[in-house]
C-alpha cells in the first residue's frame, strides 16, 4: 500500500450538478477523514470516519454533502447541487486511531 | 472558542540558514499536534506529530517542540536548503475538533 488515493484529481462541473469523489485510505487504518482547503487557507475539518460510523461532521457539511464509508474501507464524498462556493480542494486523510495523519493527493472541484 | 494562528504567514530566507515557524493554538487541552508540509497544488506531507505529553520530536533537519501550557508549538528547520520551499501547517488536535492554522509559505533564496 503505497498511501492514500483520491479519485478524481481533478473535476470541473456546472452549477447545479452533482459530484463525488472517491477516497481510498492506508489499509490498515480505521480512521478517514474529508478536509476542504480553499487558496490561500489552511484545510477545514468536514467529517470523519472510524470504519463505518461517521463520528463527526462539521457545520461545515450542508445539507447538500453527503459522506459514506459503507465497509470501512474506501469513502465517498457527495455534493449535491453544486454552487461555486463549493470550488475548493478535497482532502482526504487517514491514520489509525488518532495518531498521524496521512493525506491523499487531493481533488480539486472547479464549478463553473 | 479553539483557534490556531501561524506566524508569520510569509517568510523569505537565504540557503543555508536555520528558521523557526511557530503555531500557537487557545485552550491547552490538546491531544496532539502535527507539522505538515504542503508544495503548490498538492496534498499534504506528515512532517512531524507531537503528542500531548510531548515536548518535542525530531526528524532529520527538523525539530518540534510543543509547550501546552503557554499553547505553543516551534519548528525549528537547521541549514535550510531551496527545497525546503514550501507551506508548512500546523493541525491541533481537540477531543471533538481538528484545526489547522493558515500556514507559513516559507521561500529559500539559493
């Protein structure tokens, strides 16, 4: 296992539209977590996982997003009706327990 | 309310120097504390994590120091060197919450 993997890198999308990226973590780590980083700011917290139980969400997370981690293994991450305040990078991170984190390269969301 | 501010947000530094970044975070009941690094457009990098009944952890040229009771965290980077060119973040860990500052954009001039 060489690290975490996103999926996509990148995406451009139409207001209005819906999107999800995929995140697929260090294997033997039980916990994920989605970030999102906008220019020049450090990454927000959005939600994360331990396996399959969504411990925690941001207020961040309207009601349009929508996280998933159906086996504990890979994760989802959903927006619905997308609006341009929604153009950000997408991080994800995983560790086990609550030790080091370890990020993926990212998807960056440009909606236009 | 838990914040955490890095200062200072640019710093310009020729080869060859020794740097400190610093991170300093509100309420001290933390349970760890990581440096990250992050080059344009790309994810972050682990640098280094502390726990809380750390003081400090080093890596190769870097070295972390945490002092929770004043909310304070250093990274000091010895004989810097052009690829150290980069933001680095710092992310503090509460029981409920993980912050990160707004980073550091560190630039070597060869």
């Amino acid at each position: 296992d060489t690290g975490v993997s996103q999926d996509p890198r990148h995406k451009i999308t139409k207001r209005g539209q819906n999107v999800t990226f995929r995140c697929d973590p260090i294997s033997e780590h039980n916990r994920l977590y989605w970030y999102r980083q906008t220019l020049g700011q450090g990454p927000e917290f959005l939600t994360y996982f331990q396996n399959e139980a969504q411990l925690e969400k941001s207020r961040l997370l309207s009601d349009r997003f929508s996280a998933e981690r159906p086996k504990g293994s890979f994760s989802t991450l959903e927006i619905q009706r997308t609006e341009q305040g929604d153009s950000a990078m997408y991080l994800c991170a995983s560790s086990f327990q609550g030790y080091e984190q370890y990020f993926g390269p990212g998807t960056r969301l440009t909606v236009t | 309310k838990q914040e955490v501010t890095q200062i200072p947000a640019a710093l310009s530094v020729p080869e060859g120097e020794n740097l400190v970044l610093n991170c300093s975070f509100t309420d001290s009941a933390i349970y760890n504390l990581q440096w990250f690094r992050q080059d344009p457009g790309k994810g972050l990098t682990s640098l280094l994590l502390i726990q809380s009944s750390q003081r400090e952890q080093t890596s190769g040229r870097l070295n972390a120091s945490l002092d929770k009771s004043s909310g304070r965290s250093t990274l000091y980077i010895a004989a810097s060197q052009p690829g150290d060119s980069a933001t680095y973040l710092c992310a503090v860990r509460w029981e409920d919450k993980i912050i990160f500052g707004k980073g550091t954009r560190l630039h070597i001039l060869p």
